[in-house]
C-alpha cells in the first residue's frame, strides 16, 4: 500500500512558493496564506502520529493448517488513549501464504478504552514446513489523509503447515482388531490401557517401568500397576528415517513421499477412530504413544514435519527394538523409504507381529527409482528384482501393501483406490 499521498507535496510546493512570493511581493495576504498552509500540513503531520503509542494489537490465530487451506486470523485492536482512533491500518506478515502482507482497516472511531476485533483470510500456498506469522505493524492516517505515521510491533508467532491429507480407502477398511471376545464388552480385564485397575505382584517378564513403588513399600515385595484392556483400536506408525533411504529432490525426495504417506495413515486413522501414535528413530529416538484428539494429530504431524532422514537403524530392526509398544490386536503400520530389504528379515518381522495377533500393513516408497544423493545409481534390472522380491514376500504372508515411486505424485498414489487393497498388488517383474 503506498501511504503517500499525492496532495502533501502539492500543498507543500504551494504553502513554500506563496511564502517566497509573498516576501518577494512585500504581499502580506501571500505570507498569511503561505502561514496557514504550512499549519496545515503542520497539524496534519501530528495528527496521524497522535497517540500512535497508545494503540494495542493483539493477533489470534491457530497455530497450524493443512495445505491449501483458507483460514481467518482475528487482529485484536485496543484503544488505550483518551481519545477516539480513526483511520487506523494493522499490517500482518502470513508467511505461509500467497500475498504475504495482509491489511486490515478500522475508519473509526474507537471510543477510549475500548477493544475491536479485525479479521483477515489468509490462503495457505506454501508447502508443508515450518512458517512464521508477523511482524506485525499498527499506523494512522490523519484526517485530510495526507500522512502516516507507522509503528511495528515485533509479535512473531511460529506457524506449521502439514501435508494435505488423503482419507485412505484401504486402510479405512482394514480393523485395528481382528475379533472381540464378548466377555471383553462386558467384563473388566488386565490390559494397556489408561484406566488404572490395581496392582499385583510382579512376574518375570514385567515392565520395571510399571513397577508401584508406594505398593512395594507397604507389601515388602516389588509391585506393578495393572490396566483395563483397552478396546478401543490401536494403529502405530512406524517410519522409516534411516539415512541410506535418502533420495531424490524437493518434491520428488523419499522424504517428501514418507512425510505424505505417514500424514495421511495418521489422518485416516484419526478418522476412524483409531488411537493412533508414531515411533522412528532418526537423529533421535522419536515416539509419540498412541492417544486420541486433534491435539494429538498435531503433536504426530509436528514431528512429523520437523523429520530429516538421518538415522542408523533399519526400519525392521527398529520395529524390532520397540515392538513392546505395539499393544496386543493393533495394527502396526511399516512404512519405509526403501524396497531394498531382506525378505527374510522381513518375514521373520511379519511373524512376530502377529504372534500378539498385530495386523501389519506395508507401505514403500522405492527409494531405487529416484536419483541418488550419496550413492551410486541403481542399475533399472537391480531394482526392479529386489522391488518385484520384496513385493513377492508381502504378498506370500497376506500383507496389505503399497509401493509408491517416483512416476506419480504421492497425492496420485495416495488417491488411487488400489492404495492399501487387501488384493496383493501385481508388479513388472513379479512372478505371477
């Protein structure tokens, strides 16, 4: 917005050229007219900065949204001056979005001590990262509209944008349990759930970390808590953040695909009604337990967005290592960056998941068919081999899978009706 006006510079040029000719002249009609121009433009220079100082802007909005989303930011202006405020213009800087700066206007007047809420809509075009909203800044103009005075407020407020989410048919039609006994609807029982139902003595193979030590100092003996088992259903996510599944670039990066992958299971989860949690290990271990909520969805899809490819550990021997928190009857999501992976291993992990009666699902993004970042190039006959064994494998045990790569979108991948089916999905390659 440019805040200068046209007619300030005519009646300065005006206001000066009748004072010289007015002195020139001896006119004193010019020197008067000249005076009260120059007042003029005087008072209007200190009008728009009148009071600026008492004038408070406060900004609410939420503190993430999904991609391509429209949302409404409120602007709280409070009028703190014995004054009434008129023409008063807050400026906001929405990194996220299309037209970064947003201009909201109040002509006025705000009464003395008096608050006002402003709205502005804002589009989220960025894709999905780590974003801030401000600063922000707060000006007047005067009446005639010939000044204004600007004052920032540095208010800087971190922002998150998620990937868009895709409800997953498949999935959505997949059960976290396989059965429910009816005695189990009816009939408290020991389980993982947050509803406290006792303690007891504890047993070889217990969690030291459930150990009740005021319990343990009354009996003399060491005691745990004990849980109702929780029926409701139970989806884990585990992501694969090792770095030799690093490839590709920008949008078409494995990360970029793991990210909206792992976004959309969790949504579609949350959907059905699944407590739902995230476990990777990348730089760090990474584990958010399974809840329920919106707030939960957001501390997931935080982590999620904050993710780099940076660990050590296969996906398979991760899950190995926390397989204890897959609760009995959950279903347990692998979704790696990789198709490079021993099918025994893979098997033998498969096994054991349903051993605790675990449905596990397989989700791949084919890391050999984007272009290397540290590696050498992957032969197309390699690749295809060990994509067509690793899809053979899964197909053999009976596991929903999926395998994403580089010849479409995720969001393409995502939306097609096949994702996730519980028919075994047909390869080039593959034997039939």
């Amino acid at each position: 917005m440019d805040e200068r006006s046209p007619w300030r510079g005519f009646l300065t040029v005006t206001a000066v050229l009748a004072g010289l000719l007015g002195v020139a002249s001896g006119s004193a009609a010019l020197v008067v007219f000249a005076a009260g121009w120059g007042a003029l433009v005087a008072l209007s220079f200190a009008a728009a900065r009148r009071d600026l100082g008492r004038l408070v802007v406060r900004r609410r909005l939420p503190t993430s949204s999904f991609e391509a989303h429209l949302l409404t930011v409120d602007v709280s202006l409070e009028n703190h001056s014995r004054r009434s405020a008129r023409f008063v213009l807050v400026e906001d800087t929405f990194g996220a979005g299309l037209a970064d700066r947003q201009s909201v206007f109040e002509a006025g007047p705000l009464p003395p001590l008096h608050r006002r809420v402003l709205s502005y809509r804002a589009f989220v075009a960025r894709q999905w990262g780590l974003y801030t909203v401000g600063p922000l800044s707060i000006g007047r103009f005067d009446p005639l509209g010939l000044f204004f005075a600007r004052r920032p407020v540095p208010r800087l407020e971190p922002f998150e944008v998620y990937p868009r989410a895709v409800e997953i048919e498949g999935l959505a039609a997949l059960g976290g349990r396989s059965s429910l006994a009816a005695r189990e609807l009816t009939q408290a029982a020991a389980g993982q759930s947050s509803s406290f139902r006792g303690v007891r003595e504890f047993q070889a193979g217990d969690d030291v970390r459930r150990i009740h030590w005021p319990a343990t100092a009354r009996r003399g003996t060491p005691m745990v808590r004990e849980h109702e088992r929780d029926l409701r259903p139970v989806f884990l996510l585990f992501l694969d953040l090792e770095r030799s599944g690093r490839a590709g670039l920008g949008r078409r990066s494995t990360l970029e695909y793991l990210v909206r992958v792992a976004t959309s299971l969790l949504w579609t989860a949350h959907r059905r009604g699944d407590a739902f949690g995230l476990l990777a290990e990348g730089e760090r271990l990474l584990f958010v337990p399974p809840a329920l909520g919106e707030a939960h969805l957001a501390s997931c899809l935080h982590q999620l967005v904050i993710a780099k490819q940076g660990g050590s550990l296969p996906l398979l021997e991760v899950v190995e290592r926390h397989r204890e928190e897959v609760p009995h009857g959950a279903t347990a999501a692998l979704l790696f960056a990789t198709t490079d992976v021993d099918p025994g291993l893979l098997g033998r992990t498969i096994e054991i998941l349903r051993s605790s009666a675990t449905q596990a699902i397989v989700v791949a993004i084919d890391s050999l068919a984007f272009p290397p970042i540290d590696r050498p190039p992957t032969p197309i006959e390699v690749a295809r081999d060990r994509r067509s064994a690793f899809a053979t494998r899964l197909a053999s045990l009976g596991v929903p899978t999926a395998i994403l790569g580089p010849d479409r979108t995720a969001e393409e991948g995502l939306a097609d009706p096949r994702f996730l089916a519980p028919v075994p999905l047909r390869f080039p390659g593959a034997p039939a």
